[in-house]
C-alpha cells in the first residue's frame, strides 16, 4: 500500500508542534537537548491516526485525537502526556 500523498507534509507539522510543547522536556534542536527530530516516531504514528481518519470521516475530533496521543505515550513512555489537549488542539487547527 502506497503512502498517503500528505504524510511527509503532516508528519512535519505534527512534528513542529511536539517539539513545540516538548511533552518529555527534553529540548529538541536546542544545543544540550535532544535531536531536532526527537519525537518523529510519535509524529508518524499520529500523522498516520490523523490522515487515517480525516479520510475516512472528513474532520478530526479533539476528543479522540487527544485520547490517541495519551495512548500513544502510554505505550511507547509508560506515562501520561503533559499538554496532551493542547498539542491535539493545536494539530487540529493546522490540519483541518
């Protein structure tokens, strides 16, 4: 199966919010902190949940995106994710 035509586009921006909110504190891009892509496998998964269900719904809805980014990090850190409703909201207001 082929990639979606907008995921390299929505990962990035996904990816430009994480960094932004830095949910795990570790500074992404800064000179002591981590690399500047530090959270790119969590912007894939949540790219791929985004483009997934605009295409099959046509909208994102904050609840259910907000309720995928803390199960994502449930899984992948074993913790909850700090400022999960904002980064949502915020995904929300650059993709739709």
């Amino acid at each position: 199966m082929a990639a979606h035509p907008l995921f390299a586009q929505t990962k990035t921006q996904i990816l430009k919010i994480l960094s932004y909110w830095d949910p795990m504190k570790v500074e992404p891009g800064k000179p002591q902190g981590a690399p500047e892509d530090e959270y790119e496998p969590e912007a894939a998964r949540i790219a791929s949940f985004v483009l997934k269900t605009k295409d099959s719904t046509g909208q994102l809805n904050l609840g259910s995106l907000k309720t995928e980014i803390e199960r994502l990090w449930e899984v992948m850190y074993g913790e909850p994710c700090p400022n999960s409703l904002e980064i949502a909201q915020n995904i929300i207001q650059q993709i739709q």
